[in-house]
C-alpha cells in the first residue's frame, strides 16, 4: 500500500478561492470586502516571503489588505500605538502582527494589544481561552488546517488516536485541544515522552511539530495511519550541488510514503493551509464584528 499524498496547495487554493465568495457575500451587506492587516517590523527575509505571501492572497481572493512596514529600531510603544490604532478602524477586520518581532520589542506586550475580535492568528489570551472554554472565537491557523486536512482524509475524527508531536503554543497545543473538539484521543508528546516512536506507532493521525529535520522514521507510523507534517526545515543539499538546499519536513517522507494511509508532503502540505486558514479568519472575524451570518461554505 501506498500513502495518498495531499496536496495542500490544491486544497488550499481552493479554500481561498471559497473565502473569497464569503468575503464578496459580506461585502454586498457591509458596503467594503472584509479587510486584513499585517504588521512587519524589521527586514527578516523570511518574515518579508511570508508576508508578501499573505497579501497576495488576500488580494487574490477579492479581500482587502493594509501592510504596514517599519524598520527593526521602531519601538515597542509605537508598534503597540500601530495595533491600536489598527484596533480602532472599524473598517479593518484582521489583524496579524508577523512574527518574530526585534528582540527590544516585548511580542507578547503588542500580541494582546491585539482586539481579541480582530485576532485572526488566535494568539491572543483571549483567544486562548476561548479555544480552551471550547467558546466561539478565531483559531490558530496552523493547527486549523491540519483537522481540516485530516477531516477531508479520514472523514468523522471521532475517535481516532492523534499523537501530536510539539507543544508550542503556535501549533502543538492548539493542534491537541481542536482535534479533541473533534471527539478525537489526543495524545501531545515531547522531548521528554518516554517511547517516543512505540507511541507515535499507536496514531492514526500522527502530527510532527518540532522542528527537527526527519526526525520521524518510517518505522514510527502505523501502517494506513495519516501523517500531517508541519515541520518545514531547510537542510543542506549537496546532491544538488555545492551550497545548495532544499525543505524537509519533521517526517522522513520516503521512509512513510511506502506504507502510510496518507502523508502531506514538505514543500506543499500544512504550509499552504496556514494562509487559507488566515484567509477563513479573516472573513469570519468580518462577519462576527457586525453581526452577520458567517457565510456558508467559507
Ligand atoms: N511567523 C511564523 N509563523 C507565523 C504565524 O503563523 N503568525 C505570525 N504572526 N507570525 C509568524
């Protein structure tokens, strides 16, 4: 048997393509497009890809963006005055602050500046609560597209057995407590789990989160189990060439690919969700702010 490889990018396409009918239904009611934010302090390279990314495709969509670029020596008084008064335009719906923010800068001082209603990253306490609480609210984007991958796989996640590898705040932690809003078993693993690889053996959904390139070999998936990859490391390359690189994830895809029911691949899998997912948050938190019926089908 041979897994399915999902393809994220499709999928994700398609999702933004959805929120953007959402997004052209709220506008006829609202008179403007639901419209997203982003805040990028610094010259970050990698910070610069993401975000140009994130305002393209909330272009592409029909919705509308606002970037505001400042250098790394802003300071965090004048970055929090941005999301406040971000916070204060009633004509904007989302906002993300990219992260990481210059080390003089307190990420969690500006991040709950943020109005929890405008939060579409869901980092906010307030958003962490209300996932906790199991409240409405605006979830993280990351762990989001991973059940939405998983559900589109496997169907009904009731019941299933998810490991969840990783308990950071952006992905691991939230990944657990969505799947068990699924009526999933949740198990989140890390460096001190003991087994590592005989309890990521027991997972019919296994969800590596780390950072540790390949870290999860062939023999640590159960056979026909669904492996969603968030890992995205960049590894050295020279079969390509001298200094050449290439992406892996936290999953040895060859290793897998052989005997897993389904495996998202690195690049192409969980990466392009978190935006679509950016894209979803951003509509619903148009239609939650005014009181509309949140669109069918976004
Ligand atoms: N930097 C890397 N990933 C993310 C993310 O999901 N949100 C924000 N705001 N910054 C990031």
């Amino acid at each position: 048997m041979s897994a399915e490889i999902i393809d994220g990018k499709a999928v994700a396409a398609e999702i933004d393509v959805r929120a953007g009918e959402a997004g052209a239904e709220l506008a006829r009611k609202l008179g403007r497009a639901p419209c997203l934010a982003v805040v990028l302090i610094g010259e970050d390279p990698a910070s610069q890809v993401y975000v140009r990314n994130k305002v393209r495709r909330t272009e592409a969509a029909g919705l509308t963006s606002i970037e505001i670029r400042k250098p790394a020596d802003v300071s965090e008084a004048e970055t929090i005055e941005i999301v406040r008064t971000l916070n204060a335009n009633p004509e904007v719906d989302g906002i993300l602050v990219q992260l990481p923010l210059p080390d003089h800068i307190d990420a969690n001082a500006v991040i709950e500046t943020i109005d929890p209603d405008k939060d579409v990253d869901g980092l906010t306490e307030a958003s962490a609560g209300r996932l906790v609480l199991g409240k409405r609210g605006l979830r993280p984007c990351t762990p989001t597209g991973c059940v939405d991958l998983a559900k589109r796989a496997l169907g009904d996640l009731s019941g299933k057995s998810v490991v969840v590898i990783g308990r950071s705040i952006l992905v691991g932690k939230p990944a657990a407590l969505l799947f068990l809003e699924q009526n999933a078993t949740v198990t989140i693993a890390h460096s001190r789990t003991a087994d590592l690889p005989g309890l990521a053996r027991t997972a019919d959904i296994l969800v590596p989160a780390v950072g540790r390139p390949e870290m999860v070999r062939g023999d640590w998936v159960k056979p026909g189990a669904c492996v969603l990859d968030v890992g995205i490391n960049r590894i050295d390359a020279p079969e390509r060439g001298e200094g050449k690189t290439r992406l892996v994830g936290d999953a040895a895809f060859d290793e897998i690919v052989g005997h897993a029911g389904w495996i998202t691949p690195v690049p192409g899998g969980i990466g392009p969700m978190t935006i679509a997912m950016l894209l979803r948050n951003t509509v619903l938190a148009a239609a939650l702010r005014n009181g509309l019926e949140i669109p069918t089908g976004s």
